[in-house]
C-alpha cells in the first residue's frame, strides 16, 4: 500500500431517501467538492482542505496478524480526522491491479466478483418491487429464463458492510455506519464514497496478505467473530410447521416414522398468523398463542423428551391490532413519524408499529418480552427477523438522524436477542438467526441466513442466488450461514416443485445447518412430507448431514479461530485464473466440493474440479483435476471430497451406510 497513489477529496453533501417497503431511492447534493492537499512532515501526512486552509490529519498505524499455518496479514489502520473543514462526505481513490477481482460488500446474490459494479453499502429489503414486477412480466412475455443474471449493482441487500477482498491481495474494511458506496466500475482504480454521520473522522483497515486464509485472520482481527452455534445443530433437520400444536406433532410423528432425523422443530406462527394477499404470515404480538398452541409450554418440554429442540419467530415490529404494541404507544416507546405519531410502516400488505431501541426504556422493555415469553416458556432459539426497514424520516428518543443510524439498526436488533440470551444465562445453548446486518452484526449474531429467496431455479432471486449470498458473506467476515430449504417467496403462479424442494435440500445437506421452511403460500408448495419421495429423500440427506457433523465441527473451529468461512469460493484453496469466480460451486470447509445441481430437469452437469485428486461421494468415483461432465440424479449431487482430507475413510464408510 503506496499511501502517495491514493488521493482524498471531501465535499458537504445533502442527502434524503425515500422507502417503499424497505426498498430505498437515495439522493446527494454535493457541493464544494475539493481535493485533500498532503503534506508530508516527519512521516506523518496533514490533508489541506484548500476551501477552509484548515488542516485534517492523517495517522497510520501498522499491525500484523500471523495465522497457525504462519500466514501473515499486514494491516495498515488509518484514521482521518476532517474537524474543522465542515466536510461531511470523503472520496477515497485508490490504484488496484486491472484484472482483479473482488468480493464482498455484505451480501451480495447476482454475482460473487463485483469488478464492474457500484455498490451501495445501505441495509434494505433485497426483494426490490421492481426487480420482481420486471421478472414477472418477461416471464409473461418470453417464458421463465431462471439463467438470466443482473448486475449486482441493480440489487439492495439485507446485509450490507463496507468490507472486500480482492484476488490480488488484499482487503479493505471502513469503520462507519453511514451510506457509502464501494465503486468498482473502473479497471485500474477504486472509488469509495462515505457520508460522515455524527463523527468528523473515519478509520479505514488496509490489509494485506498472500493467502485469503491471511486475509481472512487479519479481518476477523478487526470486525470480530460469530458466537457458537450449539453443537445439536448438526444432528440431522429442523423441520417447518404452521397452524398449531397438532400439525407439528403430525409432522415430527411422519418425520420420524420415515427416518428422518429430526432434532427442530420451528413454528413461526407460534404467536398466531395473519392471512393477506401475499398469503399466510406470523401475526407480530409475541406472546404464545392460546388457540393455535395451547399450553405451549408444555408441549416445548415433550418435544424436548423425544429429543426435539423448539424455536420461534420474532422482528422489531408489532402488530397494531395486539396487546403488546398497544402498551408500546401507551408507554411512548415507538419510533415517531415527522408529525410526533407511531411511525406505521408497510409491509407486505399490512401496517406495523416499531420500538424506539435508541429509548434504554423500550429497548429493555422489548429485550424482557423475548426473556419472559420466548426464553421463558423454553424456546431453544428463534428466527430474528427483519431490521432493514428503519425509515429514512423516522424521529428516535436519541434525537440522532435516522439517516445516520439506519445501517447499525439490524446490528443493535441483533445485540438485544444476544444480551436475553446471555442475561438468562443461556449462552452457547440457545441461537437465534438473523437475515439482515451490518459490521456490528457479526459479533452478535451466531448464524445467519440468506433471506427470502423465490421458489424457483432462477440464478438472481431463486435457488442459484444463496451461493454467492453465502461466499460474500465469508468474504465480509460472516463465515456461517444457510438458506430456507426450498426458498420462501411464491407470487402468482410461482410455484414449489417437488424437484426444486429436493436440490435444494442437497445444497443445504452441505451447509452448516439444515432448515425447512413452508413458504408465504405452504398449500402452493411442495413440502417434505409432500409424498414418499420426498420424506425419503429428506431422511437420506439429513443421515448425511448427520454423518458430517465431526467434519462441520472441524470446518466451524477454523472460523471461530481462524476467521475462515465454512462455505468457501474454490478461489480460497486453489490459484485464481483456475476457477475464475465461480458461483455454482463452493467448498465446504477445506476438502469438500460441492456442485450443487439448479436447473429444472437436469440428470447431468458439468463442474470444474481444481488440481487435486477427488472422490465423488455419491458414486465412489475418483477424478483429476479439470472440468467434467457428470451424472445428477436426484439424490446424487455432484459433491467430492479431496484425497488428502483425514475424513476420506470415515465418510466413505458413512456414505455406504446410509
């Protein structure tokens, strides 16, 4: 890193959003846009603001981190202090090598290099309005084309973090909250842009390393790791169930019955549904329901003696027509709209109420509700849903800008479920999971998941999207994650597929966790217990889940140690040019390929296997390095484990068990 090659530009800016529905269209007047003259004295290097002939200050502090395999990452921390140039917006530009590629910025699902985009780092709803209604109508048009691709750039994400990694060596994280866009349009140069909030100074991490194992080190160093997920979570699937305590128990006894190993069982309509347009949703007053559940607590301590583990749902909104957000506005303790009212935000089809968590009072008051009826009545963990959906206008008790706090918002959520966790004493026993975040998010939160994709085999929005959602994670320094088994999204005709339900169990047999989940529509989707086929599929996949549970712990103690992601490109093992950005393969831990199969239909792909030697796990074939073309049956995904892996023997025997 050539400090000299980089230059510096601030301007005032005015910026305002508008939100639809968590989606958000944003605007900056700039004016007074000049560069940062540097001055170098002594080492140390004094940026001018030409404007004001006041002078910010530029420090540089140098570190390393070394991984256990020696790997060493540099780390070069600058913080800019701007007091006194009145400037609220940085441009920072710097040279990077013409054929790199890069990775990162949260999450990202269109693609995995992002050389070529522009992306906005701003915490939203991914399922854009727009985006959908285009889809729809092309496929009205000219039929379904699930291999057609966006620009990442035309997407908004629940996870957005200032962080990425290039091919060429290094990383980049900034320490700040507010909108920033990260600029990867131009071959030999990036381009970032950071609005200041309620600071003049900005802290940006340089970090450079030969391996992305290093890189991955030095990162973790910096933004921190997940909690542990407890260990049950790799003993076989946490099945779905809705609309009450007979229908689960139906579903764990057909379960069980046909093999499968269950030890979940999630019911996010617990504290009752609400059916709309958009189909059957959870009604958000988080107290058990009596009608649907009756004696819940109960019923969560016999499904714990057959070995079968309770979670829940729960967001930051609250239904206007329940006892809780009624008590809420009593107490003053929701978000206000510009005109001193309960800020009402749309969702779906239906307004909702959010608590103020920038009030200590509320923010309490809402972490006691998920003590005293979530953790109380025995739940072993929950879906913590949303977090994106701050508005641009609202009024906070704190009187900071919701501007300047939206993009911590899903990360403050997340703390409030981690700190009823801990002040129960339940750490390391219950986990929640949550789909939005930031850079706070990750030390909060022990798993995440890839949101709401459709329930179609389309590379942007369906099945083919969560590869390059969970390798973008990684490279952000979120290294676990899964997605719905099946997705979760079905609009007009869209439809879940027995076949489309059964794939997608194979992606995620090889993930850290497997979890079914209904959809918005359940009696328009195909479920597990769909047919025979189905349920056995499931139960063969969940064994194999089950059988990979010592190679999964191994895979989770890199991350927790080490900071390396459980899903990983092929680029993190292999030398780059080899795989290019592959997003329809991934590497499970450090000797496990997986190539899932996402097209409708398909007895046969190709993969691409880099220079090794490795066994196909399904029909004990051995392969070079190269590309191939394979045979994928249903219930034989195209997944291989490297010859030099210590687990070779063990899961080969599993495999023949099974």
């Amino acid at each position: 890193m050539d400090i000299r090659k980089w230059t510096f530009e601030i301007a005032e800016g005015k910026a305002s959003a508008v939100m639809r529905q968590g989606s958000f269209r944003h605007r900056d007047e700039i004016s007074h846009k000049r560069p940062l003259n540097p001055l170098e004295k002594n080492g140390a290097y004094t940026l001018r603001d030409p404007l004001t002939m006041t002078d910010g200050i530029l420090s540089m502090e140098d570190r390393s981190v070394t991984t256990r395999e020696g790997d060493l990452c540099r780390i070069r921390h600058l913080h800019l202090d701007l007091a006194g140039t009145n400037a609220n917006r940085l441009f920072i530009s710097f040279p990077v090598p013409a054929k790199e590629q890069v990775f990162g910025c949260g999450e990202t699902f269109a693609a995995f290099d992002l050389k070529g985009e522009r992306i906005r780092i701003w915490v939203a709803e991914h399922q854009n309005a727009g985006i959908i209604a285009a889809k729809m109508l092309q496929q009205r048009i000219t039929g379904p084309r699930p291999d057609r691709k966006l620009g990442a750039g035309r997407y908004e994400s629940y996870y957005a973090q200032p962080t990425c990694q290039s091919d060429c060596g290094y990383f980049l994280h900034v320490d700040g909250c507010g909108y920033m866009e990260f600029d990867f349009r131009e071959p030999k140069r990036t381009l970032l842009v950071i609005h200041l909030t309620d600071t003049e100074s900005v802290d940006l991490y340089y970090g450079e390393a030969d391996t992305f194992a290093g890189r991955s080190a030095g990162l973790q160093s910096i933004v921190g790791t997940q909690p542990r997920i407890p260990e049950r979570l790799l003993d076989g699937v946490i099945l779905a169930s809705q609309e009450g305590t007979a229908a689960a128990d139906e579903k764990i006894r057909t379960a069980m019955e046909n093999g499968v190993p269950v030890n979940g069982i999630w019911c996010q309509d617990w504290c009752g549904c609400r059916k709309t347009r958009f189909g059957y949703q959870v009604m958000w007053n988080w107290e058990y329901d009596q009608d649907l559940y009756p004696d819940l607590p109960e019923k969560i301590r016999a499904w714990k003696q057959q070995g079968v583990s309770f979670y829940g749902y729960i967001n930051p909104f609250m239904a206007t027509e329940g006892a809780l957000y009624k008590e809420a506005s009593r107490r003053g303790y929701c978000v206000k709209d510009p005109k001193g009212s309960d800020y009402m935000v749309t969702i779906t089809t239906f307004p909702a109420a959010m608590v103020d968590f920038t009030n200590h009072e509320a923010y309490e008051w809402y972490k006691n509700i998920i003590k005293r009826n979530m953790i109380g009545i025995g739940m072993d963990g929950w879906m913590a849903d949303f977090g994106e959906y701050l508005p641009q206008d609202a009024v906070l008790a704190s009187g900071v800008p919701a501007l300047e706090v939206h993009n911590d918002w899903p990360a403050i959520w997340a703390r409030m479920n981690r700190e009823a966790i801990e002040e129960c004493g339940k750490e390391g026993e219950l986990f929640f999971f949550t789909r939005a975040g930031h850079t706070g998010t990750i030390r909060q939160t022990a798993m995440m998941w890839n949101g709401d994709q459709h329930v179609d085999w389309s590379l942007s929005l369906g099945i083919g999207s969560v590869i390059p959602a969970a390798l973008s994670l990684g490279m952000s320094g979120i290294g676990v994650c899964h997605s719905d088994i099946g997705g979760y999204t079905s609009i007009f005709d869209m439809r879940r597929s027995e076949e489309l339900l059964m794939r997608w169990t194979e992606l995620c047999c090889f993930s850290p966790l497997m979890r079914l989940h209904e959809g918005n529509r359940p009696d328009a989707n195909a479920q597990f217990d769909h047919s025979q086929a189905t349920l056995s599929h499931l139960a063969m996949f969940g064994r194999i889940h089950t059988a990979l549970k010592d190679y999964l712990t191994d895979a989770l103690e890199q991350y927790y140690t080490a900071g390396m992601p459980v899903m990983r490109p092929l680029e993190y093992h292999y030398p780059v040019g080899l795989s290019g950005s592959t997003t329809d393969e991934y590497l499970l831990g450090r000797d496990i390929l997986v190539a899932p199969v996402l097209e409708e239909g398909a007895e046969e792909r190709t993969v691409f296997l880099p220079d090794d030697i490795w066994l196909h796990l399904f029909t004990g074939e051995w392969y070079n390095g190269g590309r191939y073309t394979v045979r994928c049956p249903l219930g034989t995904p195209p997944v291989f484990i490297r010859k030099g892996s210590s687990y070779v023997e063990s899961l080969r025997e599993a495999m023949v068990k099974i």
